[in-house]
C-alpha cells in the first residue's frame, strides 16, 4: 500500500505538498538573488563611506567656503607641507 490513508491524498497533503513546492522555489531563487548581488558589489565601494580626500583638499575647501581666509588657508598649508612658516 502506497499511501496510509487509502488510494489518494486528501487535501492536507496535497496543501502540505503545494507549500512544500513554494517555499524550496522560494528559497532557491532568494539565495541566487543574493549571491547575484553579492558577486555584482564586489568590485563596488561600500555605499556608506566617504572617499578619501586629503587634507590640502579640504583646506582648499574650507577657503573656498568662507570659512577662513587667505592667510588662515597659506598658514595651515604650510604648515601641512612641513616647511617652517
């Protein structure tokens, strides 16, 4: 005997079955969709960092903002530099 309850499924089996279907469909195609992703960012830069700008580069900023002046920025440059103000 094939079955236990007779010669056909009743209809739990058939529900448990048809979910069972679902959701290994679902998991298979959740999974490639991560790993697609995941493959796609590898060569990318994180979405939360900044990039790297150099000091130089954010005194020239600040001096194009207004936030210091043109011996404020030549005094802090040289000073960046290394040479003796």
């Amino acid at each position: 005997m094939m079955f236990w309850y007779g010669h056909g499924m009743n209809g739990w089996g058939w529900f448990a079955m048809s979910a069972g279907t679902v959701l290994f469909w679902g998991l298979l195609i959740t999974v490639a969709v991560m790993l697609f992703r995941m493959v796609g960012r590898s060569g990318e830069r994180p979405s939360g960092t900044r990039p790297t700008t150099s000091a130089e580069q954010i005194l020239g900023e600040r001096l194009a903002r207004g936030e210091i002046d043109e011996e404020e920025y030549r005094r802090r440059l040289t000073v960046l530099r290394g040479a003796a103000p």
